[in-house]
C-alpha cells in the first residue's frame, strides 16, 4: 500500500504508528522538524507492506497528522 503525503522536503513526514481492526485502517504522520526544514511542498511517497498493514485492507482509512490536530478520512483505492 502506498500513501503519498506533502511537505517539507527536507523534512518529510514520517508515520509513527498504524492500526487496522479490518474495518478501518489508521496511519499517524509525525515530522521531526528539530532541523532547518525548507518551505516547499514535495510529495513523499510511503510504501507500506502487508507486515505493517495486515492482510485485510479495509475500503477507508484515516490520515492523523497530532501535530497540526488534522485528520482526514480518505478512500483506499486498489488496483
């Protein structure tokens, strides 16, 4: 599974944790800003494997970035 996420490029966001209960899948994003971080908006690309994910995946998931108290609700496409 991969999720694409906008940023700082030289201070990506990193998922810290992730939770799948088979109806729903939770992935929070962290950025370690404790360094200069540039002011563009590149896309990172995260690639996550069954190991990390389980082997349902669930039709929505939930993107939790704590640090700027967002959540979005977001479609898993497959193909």
């Amino acid at each position: 599974m991969k999720v694409v996420t906008y940023g700082s490029g030289s201070c990506p966001a990193t998922a810290t944790a992730i939770e799948n209960d088979g109806s729903l899948l939770v992935i929070v994003f962290e950025v370690d800003a404790a360094g200069p971080c540039t002011a563009d908006m590149a896309p990172t690309t995260h690639s996550f494997s069954a190991e990390h994910v389980g082997e349902v995946i669930p039709d929505k998931a939930v993107v939790v970035f704590p640090e700027i108290n967002e959540e979005h609700v977001v479609d898993i496409i497959r193909g």
